[in-house]
C-alpha cells in the first residue's frame, strides 16, 4: 500500500519530536538571544562534541561557555515522555552534612606541573536534592516513549558527558588558555520539577510508607541535584586531593552536583544571577 504524504509527515513529525531535536536547539536558540541581548554571559559555544570516556564513546548535546573564559557548561535536553512528565525530588539523610550543603563544580588546574581535578564549592544551599523519582501525570503519551527511568539515564548520560570533556581537556591541554578552568553540568527538561522538604528518615518505621501532604510539595523551575556517579563513569586525571576518609572521598570523586531545570528556568539560571563573583 502506498503512503500517503500525511502519513509520511505525521511519522516524521513524530520520529523528531521522539528524539527531542526540536526541544534541543529551541533552548539553545533561547540562550544566545539572552546573550545577544546582553542579558547573560553565557554563550552556545559548540554542539554535538564528541567524547570518549573507559571506551564508551558519546556525544554532548550542547557545550555552552561563561564569557570567554574557561568556563564552560554542558548541557544535555530531555523532552519527557507526557505519562510521566513530573520529576519529583526528594532528600535522604546525610552522612556529611558540611559536605551535603554545598553545590560542587568540577575543574582542572596545574600542581607541580602536572594536570589535576579539583573541586569548588561555588555556592551553600539547603535545598539540594538526593532523590529523583518519575511520577505519573494525567497527559496522553508518546506511544513508544520512555518512562520510569529516564532521570536516572538522562543524569547518566550527562555525567558521561561531563567525564568526557574533562578527559578530551586532559588530552588537549592547549585548548585551556588559563587555570584552574571549570565544567558545570546541566540538564535541561520538558518535565514539571516538585520537591519536597520532607526527609527519608520521617517514613513511618513499622510500613515503611511516606507521608505527604499538599503543603510540602511545591512546584520549581530549576534545582539542585547531587547524583553518585559509578566509577565506571569517571575520568583519568588524577585529584588534586586524595582522600581517605570515605565520607569525603564519594563528594571529591564521585557525587557530582548537576543543575536540573526546565525552560521556566533558562532566565532565572543564567541571567539572574552574578556569574562574575562565583568564578
């Protein structure tokens, strides 16, 4: 039977949208008219870079960079699937708290001459996020899209992202004009963000269950989020600091603090906020 050219267009139309390539340059396409009306200094810097991490090659959606410095962002998109298109994000106790309170970015700098990683506390907050959960909303789905899960890959996969270029720096070291330079992860979402205050250690002891009431869920435009990256994500370059202790040791070397955020979220992020004095 032959197609029709609505059958072809409406396919098509689908098979784009599936893979996100729309939401992907229309939040990129938005930064730059930030930029370019000097609202932020934040600019798209390259698309699509390749890189290679413990073999696993991939690529990164979109590398942006502060200013003409070595600053840089990495940005993965994710246009949800509509059936589960609330990410909810929660908190389990630490074990750390001077550490747990404090939003990371990873870098590279010269000790001795030699290449190494580091890690700046950029800024302090109480709302950052340990527990990330797809829960169902009410809108019809993509019939062959993802659903529980994907925060879990989407984190995975910018991570991978976020070892890669570290790695491609390592093997490039004339691509970084000055140190210590610093890569900031972010992913940036189609989904609804909750969060909730209330804490692992409140569930109720003898069923296990969480409670929560409509009053301790609110809705935002962006977060902070620190995930445990396997070591089978990370990169080669030596730390600045070897730790012993292994409360430190999964914040210096594995937890890696991403920014979650969804287009209500773009201006708040890059331009309301006084870049020049964090870095």
């Amino acid at each position: 039977m032959k197609e029709n050219n609505n059958d072809i267009t409406h396919a098509f139309e689908q098979a784009l949208n599936m893979q996100g390539y729309g939401f992907q340059h229309r939040v990129i396409s938005e930064i730059k008219k930030f930029y370019d009306e000097g609202k932020c200094q934040w600019w798209p810097y390259v698309n699509e870079f390749p890189v290679d991490i413990q073999g696993a090659s991939t690529r990164i959606d979109s590398i942006l960079r502060y200013a003409h410095k070595d600053i840089y962002a990495i940005m993965e998109t994710k246009r949800v699937n509509p059936t589960h298109s609330n990410w909810c994000f929660s908190y389990k106790p630490a074990s750390n708290h001077h550490l747990s309170n404090k939003f990371y970015v990873e870098g590279l700098t010269l000790f001795s001459n030699c290449l190494t990683s580091i890690i700046k506390d950029i800024w302090g907050s109480d709302n950052i996020y340990t527990i990330a959960v797809e829960a169902k909303s009410k809108g019809n789905g993509d019939s062959c899209g993802k659903g529980r899960g994907v925060i879990e890959e989407s984190v995975t996969q910018l991570c991978r992202g976020l070892n890669g270029i570290i790695e491609y720096f390592k093997k490039t070291p004339g691509s970084i004009s000055t140190y210590p330079m610093f890569v900031l992860p972010i992913l940036c979402t189609t989904a609804n963000l909750w969060v909730t205050d209330v804490k692992m250690d409140d569930a109720n002891l003898n069923d296990g269950m969480i409670k929560l009431s409509n009053q301790q869920v609110k809705k935002v435009n962006w977060l902070h989020y620190h995930y445990p990256q396997s070591p089978g994500l990370k990169h080669s370059v030596r730390p600045r600091c070897i730790q012993q202790d292994m409360r430190n040791k999964i914040y210096d070397e594995y937890i890696r603090d991403i920014i979650i955020m969804n287009p209500e979220g773009l201006q708040d992020f890059f331009c309301d906020r006084n870049w020049q004095d964090i870095f």
